[in-house]
C-alpha cells in the first residue's frame, strides 16, 4: 500500500510536498548562481576598502590645505594692505618733525580744504613777520590762546617747549579743519603757512587725541 503524498489547497490550488522541495532547489540555485556571479566583486571591494578610506582621507586633507592657503593668502593680503595704509599715513600731516633731512628735521605736508593752502616746514627760528606761537604743558596748551592778526597770508612759527607732540588747527568750529600743520615733536620748531583764509573769528586746537579736551585751544581773529 502506498502512502499518498501530502498535500493542501489555497485559493483553489494544490500544493504537494514534490512542489515545495521543487521551489526550494530552484532558490538555492538562483542563490548560488548569484553569489558565483557576483563573488570576485564582493572579494575585490573588500580589499579595496581600506584603499577606499585612504583616498577619502587624502582628498579631505587636501581640501583642508587649499582652505588654510587660501586663509594665508588673504592674511598676506589683508597686511600687505595694512602696511600701504601706515605708509601712506606716515607721510600725512600728522607726521612729527624730527626723522630725517634738514638738521634731523623732515619737511611736514600739512592739510587744509579747497581754496586754502597751508605748508609747513621745519626751521630753527621764526622768520620775520610771524606769529609766534608757543605749545607748552602740561597741561597742553598754546601761547598766546587768543591771535589778532590782518586778514591775508599768515605765517606761525610753531615752537613745542613741552615733552609731547602738538599740531596746530585752525577751523570756524572745532574739530573741523580748515588747515592743520604738520606734527611738531618736543623741542622742535616748523613755520606753518596759511593762505585763503577770509576775515572772521577762527578757532585754534591741536588735533592730538584728546589735547584739545585738556585745554589746547585757542581763539583767531582776522581783520
């Protein structure tokens, strides 16, 4: 006697134990097929992983250098600028007497707006005709405070008796230059040139940081 083979239904299909163990052959061989095919790949980026690794590492350790050169060409930059604006600035009219030619004394390019011209240069006595005009301290101050003086050219002979540096400005409202002289280190003199000025009341100061706070104004008067 024969044993029937096992089998159920679903959905109106049959299926025995010879159809399962068929399908499960059928699978183990696609899968075996598969793995035959696509083994040497499998195997060769397994091996070139770590290569993989290397190369990522390299690429990201050269971005990081191209970014830090770039960082240290702007910073070259950045002082090479730097650099320019100081020298540009060492020959402004705030520069002190006392660094190079004439007696150990450079000749100052002083400032003033359009219409006006002043100059300022350095001397060892005033010439005749000038204003004599004292900067002394501390505290910072001029001598004398208060100018009367005829409207035209007008000549000061700037003399620091004091230990600091000082500058001469003159402007109808302070801290608004019509013409400024050059720097006057301690114990140095410089005649300091105006023209253009019209007659009215001026107000002298020192552009110096915080002189003219401390006292080193003065009054001109023009007539």
């Amino acid at each position: 006697m024969v044993a029937a083979p096992c089998c159920f239904s679903d959905q109106g299909h049959d299926y025995n134990d010879d159809d399962q163990l068929g399908n499960a052959h059928t699978m183990f061989l696609r899968l075996f097929e598969w793995s035959a095919r696509w083994r040497p790949a499998l195997v060769l980026s397994e091996k070139l992983a770590p290569f993989g690794i290397i190369l990522a590492y390299d690429l990201a350790m050269l971005r990081y250098v191209a970014i830090r050169r770039r960082e240290r060409h702007a910073a070259w930059g950045f002082g090479i600028a730097a650099l320019a604006l100081l020298s540009a600035c060492s020959g402004a009219a705030t520069s002190p007497i006392g660094s190079s030619s004439r007696a150990g004394m450079a000749t100052l390019q002083a400032t003033a707006t359009p219409g006006i011209s002043a100059s300022t240069e350095p001397a060892a006595s005033p010439p005749a005709g000038a204003i004599t005009v004292e900067m002394a301290g501390p505290p910072p101050h001029f001598v004398p405070a208060a100018i009367t003086a005829p409207a035209g050219d007008l000549v000061f002979f700037l003399h620091n008796r004091s230990q600091g540096i000082h500058t001469l400005a003159i402007g109808r409202e302070l801290h608004k230059a019509l013409a400024a002289s050059g720097s006057v280190t301690q114990r140095k003199a410089a005649v300091f040139t105006v023209k253009g000025l019209r007659a009215g009341d001026y107000i002298l100061w020192c552009t110096i940081d915080g002189h003219a706070e401390e006292g080193m104004v003065g009054t001109l008067t023009l007539k």
